[in-house]
C-alpha cells in the first residue's frame, strides 16, 4: 500500500512540473464538499461519488495487461495497434450554417455537431452549448490526444451562448481555455455536482453556475434542465483522485420538443428509467465511440447505444463521441459504420452530421456516410 501511495505522488509530481496545476481545475473542498456529502449518490467514507453498480472501474482491464500481449498480436495495445484510429485527411466539413437562421428555432430543435461530444444546440430560440471543446488537445499535455483537424466553426464565431451544459469533468468533455473564454459572458453554466469548483478555480463567478445532482431539476426561461444518471467515472488526475466530481447525462425539454445527452456512459438500467420518465425524445445524442470490450461499463457498445437509444424512445438518434480525437483502439469511422448497420436493422432514424453542418429537425437531412469520403 505505502508503494501504491509513493507511486501516486510521484506520478501527480511529474504532472505537476509538465503542466502546472491549473489544468487540473480543482476538486470540491470546504462548504463545497459539504452541499456534495448531502447527496445520496455520495459516499462518505471514502469521499467519492458511485454509480449504481459500485466499483465498476475498480477490475477495468483485469482480463489481460499490455505484458500479456505486448506486441498487440492477440489484443491492440496502444503502441501495437494495426486500426486506422485517426483519419488519414481531413473530414468534410460543412462551413455554410447562417447563424442568424440557426437562432430562429421557435418550437423546434436545430444543432451543428462540432465533433467528438461538442454540440451546438438551438431549442425554442436559445441557444445551448454542450461539452464544448475548441482546444487543440483534450488533454492537460500540449503533446497528447491532438484534434484531428480546426474546428468548423471558430469559437468566436458562434452566435449568442445562453447556457453551457457540462457532462463531467474529463478533458474531452470539459476544456478549461473554452471555460475561460466564457466566463466573463452573459452565460449560465450547468453542471452535475461538484463541477463547479473546476470553474470557480478558472475564474467563472458562482451566480452564474447551477449544480445538480441526478434527478435534479432547473427551469429557467422555459427551458428544463434535469441532470440524469450516466455509468462513468470522473476527476483529471488519471488515477489519481477519482470521482470527487459526479458525471451525468442531460435531458433538456422546451414546452414543444426535447433532447436528451448521455454524456459518457456505459450500459445500464438508467436509460430505461430516463424513458419512462422523461422520454420521448424527439433527438437522442448517444455516447457511440471510445469503446473496447474491456472498459464496456464506461462506455456503450454499439449494440448497448441502440439498445439504450429504444429504451429512451428516442425518435431521431445521433452518435457522438467519435470523430475528432482519438482516445480508443477502434478504426475512427467503426462507430458510424457500426450505428449505420444496427440503425438500418431496426430501422431507426440516424442523423450523422458533417463537422459543422446546420441541422433542423422540421428537415433532417438524408442519411450520409460521410465518413467514406476520407482517405
């Protein structure tokens, strides 16, 4: 145990001097700890959030470790990997979208996918961003996890932003240079339990915040915002201080139509209970890439996203994390091709957008396989 602890704090010491503290935001302390240990998704004796199935990321990887097949002959490794994880030229964007067009969604829903799980979202005239990410890497290393190309549409170009919505606190799904470009707008950020600490430490005032725990709920403006569960696992650290934050999925509902997010997560008796409770959804945003078999509680399989996409009763269904980093062993384009097949089979409604084009549900577009364009 006392290796175990001295490993740790040499590995949190080297990331310290690579990177400096502040990419690695701040976890809750103080008063903040003390709204979190109220919530009954909270474990007090260890001082972390649990899903539902409890340490579930506790066996990740068990079955086989990199010195059993070193060479990635038996199971791809990630310096043994044979898969075309990242494209080999740039995928097609679509860089036409009038804003001024998108802003008008008065009883109706449009969005501009921007890649991985970053989504533009306008819903009865106000406009959401969820899981921005206009960083060039998803990582607190300069050198890691690099975009696979700009995004299509520059951060400063993007209309009005009336409300940021925050799935966890990885750094695919929270990007701290985006955070600070916004917090001194005219913004209101929602975000699960605990996530705020990361934004106060990046400078975003605590009036402009709003915090939820599973279940909870805010309507402002017309629009409701109900944290739901997800089964992942959250902190910036690596393995080292996890799941001091909650993670969530997102259900977002206008007095005509309604979406729902997954955020990161992996199969579980949650979206059942999101559909029975919140659902239909007329546009479902479906955690679909970054899966292996090994790490499935995480993150769906592509039979578990259209399983979890029909108990949601979801009518439209989009894939997103895919298409812009490369954080997984899998061929980048597997997770379209894989939701092309099963949608087919059951003959879902699957949209997948291009890189920034404008999508309107009083119009979807036909279905495209972009994605082959790319070589």
């Amino acid at each position: 145990m006392a290796r175990s602890i001295s490993t740790k704090i040499v590995l949190f010491l080297g990331l310290v001097v690579l990177t400096g503290c502040q990419q690695f935001g701040s976890n809750p302390s103080g008063p903040d700890l003390k709204i979190l240990q109220k919530s009954g998704h909270y474990d007090k004796i260890d001082g972390v959030f649990v899903n539902r199935k409890r340490d579930i990321t506790h066996n990740i990887g068990d079955d086989i470790s990199f010195w059993d097949d070193p060479l990635g002959r038996v199971t791809p490794n990630y310096l043994f990997n044979s898969n075309q994880t990242s494209p080999r030229g740039l995928m097609p964007e679509d860089r036409t979208a009038d804003m001024k067009s998108f802003v008008e969604s008065s009883r109706t829903i449009k969005f501009i996918w921007l890649g991985h799980s970053s989504i533009l979202l306008s819903i009865d005239g106000k406009t959401v961003l969820i899981d921005p990410v206009f960083s060039d890497n998803a990582s607190p290393f300069s050198f890691m996890i690099d975009r696979f190309q700009p995004p299509a549409l520059d951060i400063t170009d993007l209309p009005r932003v009336d409300y940021i919505v925050i799935s966890h606190d990885h750094y695919d799904h929270l990007d701290m240079d985006t955070i600070k470009y916004f917090a001194n707008k005219d913004v209101i950020f929602i975000l699960p339990l605990g996530v705020g600490s990361h934004l106060r430490y990046w400078g975003v005032p605590t009036s402009r915040m709003v915090e939820l725990d599973w279940w909870g709920e805010i309507e402002i403006e017309g629009l409701s915002f109900i944290a739901t569960p997800a089964q992942h696992f959250s902190g910036r650290l690596g393995l080292i201080s996890t799941n001091e934050t909650l993670w969530a999925s997102w259900v977002i509902k206008s007095p005509t139509d309604s979406i729902y997010y997954s955020g990161d997560s992996g199969y579980d008796t949650h979206y059942k209970t999101i559909g029975e409770r919140f659902g239909p959804f007329d546009l479902v945003f479906m955690d679909s890439g970054q899966y292996n078999e090994r790490w499935r509680t995480m993150h769906n399989m592509p039979e578990e996203m259209i399983k979890g996409f029909t108990e949601l009763g979801g009518r439209y269904l989009v894939p997103v994390h895919w298409g812009m980093f490369n954080l997984s062993l899998h061929n980048w384009y597997d997770p379209a091709n894989e939701a092309t097949v099963r949608a087919k089979q059951q003959q879902i409604q699957l949209i997948t957008p291009r890189l920034g084009e404008l999508i309107t549900l009083e119009n979807p577009p036909l279905f495209d396989e972009w994605w082959k364009e790319v070589k």
